[in-house]
C-alpha cells in the first residue's frame, strides 16, 4: 500500500497527455471534400494551399474562397471482461461486465456536436502587376480532424464532477469508467495561416510553396493508476488535467503539377510534419487511498532553477509540457479532363495516392529526446512528497504516452461533371476514398482514431458571374474493430505482463526484442522504458464520421 501510493501518485503528474486526437480527414474546405480528397492535381483555387500549392499557378484575377467542413465523431468502446473484485472493500459492482462508453462531445465553438473546420483564403496573380508567371495566396487553415472527446458517462450520466480546470470525483460507490485510463475529456485547436507562392516554370509545368506559422491549444483529462494498482481501484485513481499550448509552430510544404496535352494533369504534395511544443498548467487531483508512509501526500512544484517546463508552478496549478508530431504526407495524384467539342471544359476524374508516414520511430536510447507521431512526451515540473517533509521530494521523470502508430496508405477516386443552366453553371461532384489502419493491432485507443477508414462523399456547385456557393455531405465508416489480446493482468497483484512472469520491453527501447502490444500505464519515477505491462484499451470499437461542407467563392 504505501509503495502503490507513492508510484501512483508519479503516475497521476505525469501520464496524461492533451492529445491532438485523431489523424486527419480527406479534403480540404468543400470542393476536395466533397471529392472525397482526391484533388491533388486539381486544386486551383485556396483549398490549393492545403492540398498542393502548385495549384493557385493555374488561377487567374483574384479568387477569394471560404469553406467550412462540419464534422461529427460518433465512437463507442465496450471494453472486454468484467470489474475485478477490490480487495480493500467491497463493490456493489465487482464481477459485473464493463459498460459500453460512447463519445458526447461538446465542441466549445461546435454546432452541438459538430465542430466546423475552417478554410479561408485569397488567390492572386496581382492582376500583371508583377510577373505573370507569379502567382500568391494566403490563407488559414484547420487540419481537418475531430479531436473532441468526452467519455465521462456511464449508463447515459456524467459520472466525474466537472470543475474549473478539469474534474473531481463524485461520491464513490458507483462504477467508473472503464475508459477512464484512456480518456476523460480532450480538445484540441491547430490553427495554420499560410502563404503561398506558385510559378509557371512552363506553360504545362508549375511549382509552388507553402509556408505556416500558427498556434496549437491542447487540453485533456483522464484518470491514471499505480504501479501495483492492477485492481484498479478508483480510490486509488487521480484525475489530471494538462492544459497546454504552442504560440509558435511552424510547418510547410511543395507542391508541383503537370499537363500533358489538353486532357491529362499530373500533381504532387508533400507537407512537412508539425512539431508541437506546448506549455502549460497541470492540474492533479487524489483519491482518498492516495498515501506514502501513511501519510497524506502533497505535488508541489520543482526547486526553483530546475524546471524543464517553465517556472511559476504551484501545488494548485502545476507547470508541464507536451511535445506532440502530426506526421509528413506525400501525394500524388493523376487527372482526365472530359472537354466539349469546343474545347470548354465539362468535367473530370481523378486517382490520387497518399502516405501519412505516422510509423516514423524512435530510439530513445541513443536519442532520449526524439520525437515521432506515436508517441507523446509528457513533462510536468513537480515533486511528490508529504507535508512533514516538503523538502524530500522525488522529482518526476519524463513519460511517454503512445499510440503504436504505423505508416497510413490511401487511395482516392473523385470527380465532378457541370451542366450548364442559363448563364449560370451548376457542378455535381463525388468521390471514394480508402485510408489503411494508423494503429498496429491492439492499439486501437479512444483518444486518437486509428481505425482504417473508408470515404463516401457528394455535393455540388451553383456558379453565377462572380459567385460560387459550395455544399456537400459525406460519411466515413469505419466498422467495428475488437482488441482482445488476452492479456489482463488487471486483479493479479504482484503478477508481470500479459504472461504473469515477464514484460515486453517497450517501443524505442526493444533493442531488437519484440515489442509489447497496446497502451500502458506510465511510472515516471523509474523511467519510461520500464512502464507496468498492462493494456487498458482491451475490447470493441465502433466508430464513424458524419461532414457537412458549406463554402462560397467569389473572383474578380
């Protein structure tokens, strides 16, 4: 008991994560979304900024383009088996099957539970004021993903007490959620303006660049656990709250495009990573069975002239921070162009081909400060110690929070059609889209979606003179998927791993040695590399996205 008090309270400072939740959906504002992505080659108006810079060479005058995609999550998680008797008291619920938790996202600036994702941008070729084989745009975008979460309710109730900064226990007796070592609560903002600039090597040949400069908000809360907690018992549980951001993150990207002839287009994307650093409060709060030595225990901040974070941190509003990687992507893509008899253009097709390299991996042995897309690197400047001794305090180590990312393959089918009506035009659009699995098997988490994803969109267009104004809906499924490894150590004290003798040794720090599988309570007190073995994420998911795209252009 005393041992589990203290390790539990290191695990509580420093296992949470304010995750960027989920990897990004296809598209970017309406028309690319619609398409179900497939635009890479395309893309000519500010959606270009995102999905291939190159793409605003082949504009013309002065387009100015908002789209807004409004995208829903709806996830639940059944975990696998039933509650483990606890030991120090009895439960009304032990021995009954976990219940099935559901996502109730709330964005704070969402339509109900639909969050808008945001893009907005002007496209120009200075109208000959400079050289006409110049071209710029500027804009501000959105990664398009839903990192929303709140699986705070059991049976249809909120069970945590919602507070200023984070959450606090109920009046214990009732079962928590199992879901709670995952996830409580996490939202997240990355917001990117940009600039452009694209050139017409050749009639047929473009290239262009992108560089943003934006911020990053990261917040998130979840439940955490000892290192002999196996049982997991909630008075033993604490609840942290990491409320993080990045005022200065920068990214980019290269885009190039390629007709042959009238008919064929070919078009590239690549887009740097987005390295997140974020800085900010910590809060913490105990169990009542929480000890050391059979004494309360109190988190007070690192002896000043030592913090990693930042300095400022007291007991009530810790200082951590967060180093979080959205991965690089490539694209390519290739177009046929349907043409009337007079040249005029009609309609389109297009295959794109993507990779998210969300498997790049670290050696933490030889690089203790890499950083990769799987996994979150977690610092909170804090000490654990008792209030008769506030100088003895044991200060924690890094953690890492991971995800057992890999590399993500895409295709992608769209295209458009436009009738003309009037002397106006209205344009049909569609597309499929395939993406592979983010997450290795058994790694499936609530906190980010790493399931793999298959895309149906439509949606359209109504041009006048000087107006475009932009809708579409799209569905992304993505089944149910069931993690069940056998291994649960969860009621076995004093047991090891998934075998009851051994731990896997964990990713980065394998050497060459097969990995464990699935995510783990931290123990920042010894390090990283030696996490108790004991996945939390065991069961069934079943997921899938509902957009709705609304945008207007207009050019001159």
């Amino acid at each position: 008991m005393k041992r589990k008090g203290l390790a539990y309270l290191i695990a509580l400072c420093c296992s949470g994560v304010a995750s960027a939740g989920g990897l990004t959906l296809p598209g970017a504002g309406v028309v690319s979304a619609t398409r179900a992505g497939a635009a890479v080659a395309s893309a000519d108006d500010a959606e270009a900024i995102v999905m291939n810079p190159a793409g605003i060479a082949k504009s013309h005058g002065t387009v100015i383009t908002i789209g807004l995609d409004f995208i829903n999550y709806f996830m639940s998680f059944q975990r696998a088996g039933t509650y483990d008797p606890i030991k120090e008291e009895a439960t009304s619920y032990a021995g009954t099957p976990y219940p099935k938790m559901t996502n109730h996202a709330s964005p704070p600036l969402g339509i109900g539970a639909y969050q808008p994702v945001p893009l907005i941008g002007i496209v120009t070729d200075f109208g000959g004021r400079l050289p006409t084989w110049l071209h710029f745009a500027a804009g501000l975008y959105a990664p398009n993903a839903y990192p929303f979460r709140d699986m705070n309710n059991v049976n249809g109730k909120p069970f945590y007490v919602k507070t200023g900064n984070g959450y606090d226990f109920p009046t214990f007796g009732a079962a928590p959620p199992p879901s709670r070592y995952d996830i409580i609560e996490q939202e997240a903002a990355i917001i990117l303006p940009s600039i452009v600039f694209a050139a017409n090597v050749t009639p047929d040949f473009d290239v262009g660049v992108r560089y943003s400069a934006g911020f990053a908000h990261l917040k998130s809360t979840l439940a955490v656990w000892g290192l002999t907690n196996y049982e997991e018992w909630d008075k033993q549980d604490g609840l942290f709250t990491l409320d993080a951001n990045d005022s200065f993150l920068q990214t980019g990207g290269l885009g190039a495009t390629y007709r042959v002839g009238p008919h064929i287009e070919f078009g590239a994307n690549y887009t740097l990573p987005i390295n997140i650093h974020a800085k900010g409060d910590a809060y913490a709060i105990n169990g009542p069975a929480v000890s050391l030595n059979g004494a309360s225990v109190v988190v007070l901040p690192t002896t000043k002239g030592l913090e990693r974070c930042e300095a400022g941190g007291t007991a009530a509003k810790l200082k951590g921070c967060v180093d979080v990687e959205l991965p690089m992507t490539a694209q390519i893509g290739a177009r046929y162009k349907f043409l009337d008899s007079k040249g005029k253009f009609k309609g389109d097709i297009e295959l794109d081909l993507d990779w998210e390299h969300a498997g790049a991996a670290c050696d933490y042995i030889k690089d203790p400060n890499c950083q990769n897309p799987s996994d979150y690197r977690v610092v909170v400047d804090a000490q654990v110690t008792t209030p008769a001794a506030p100088d003895a305090g044991i200060p924690l180590k890094d953690s890492l929070v991971q995800h057992g990312l890999q590399d993500v393959y895409a295709v992608r089918l769209g295209g458009s059609y436009q009738w003309d009506v009037g002397d106006n035009v209205v344009v049909a659009r569609s597309g499929i889209g395939y993406d592979s699995a983010a997450a290795k098997p058994g790694w499936e988490r609530a906190d980010l979606d790493g399931a793999a994803r298959t895309m149906i969109s439509a949606g359209g267009s109504y041009k006048l003179a000087h107006w475009s104004l932009d809708a579409g809906f799209g569905v992304i499924l993505e089944g149910t998927r069931t993690s069940n490894r056998n291994c649960n150590p969860t009621g076995q004290t004093g047991s090891l791993g998934c075998n009851g003798t051994s731990e896997a040794p964990v990713d980065g720090y394998n050497q060459g040695q097969p990995s464990r599988t699935g995510p783990d309570p931290a123990n920042p007190v010894i390090g990283p590399a030696f996490q108790v073995e004991s996945p939390v994420n065991q069961g069934t998911f079943t997921s899938h996205y509902i957009m709705i795209m609304l945008g207007a252009s207009t050019w001159f």
